[in-house]
C-alpha cells in the first residue's frame, strides 16, 4: 500500500511560528538529554520547502 502524502500549505508568518516552536521543541529534547534527530529533521523541512504562491478570492 502507498504512503499517503499530505501537503500543508503556509504563509509567511505561519512558516517562523512551526520554525520557531520546533527549534523550543529541539531545546527542550536537549535539556532532557533525548535524541533530536526527527525535530532535526522537520526544521530542515519546513526551512527548505518551496514556496507556491497562490491566488487568494475572496467571495
């Protein structure tokens, strides 16, 4: 069975609230002495994703 791909579209502001909770989240694990490698993972994500603009009507 395939992998279900979800795709989650951002703006700007919305895009520095994942950033910077992520890198809380990546410093909390350190404090407790866990691993960080999937927080890792998704700031490189979500700092490396394309930007789709996209053309908002309003009704």
């Amino acid at each position: 069975m395939r992998e279900k791909i979800n795709h989650l579209y951002v703006d700007s502001h919305e895009r520095k609230i994942i950033l910077h909770s992520l890198v809380e989240l990546k410093n909390a694990l350190i404090q407790q002495g866990r691993y960080t490698d999937c927080v890792d993972e998704l700031i490189f994500k979500v700092a490396n994703a394309p930007v789709k603009r996209m053309k908002i009507e309003y009704v």
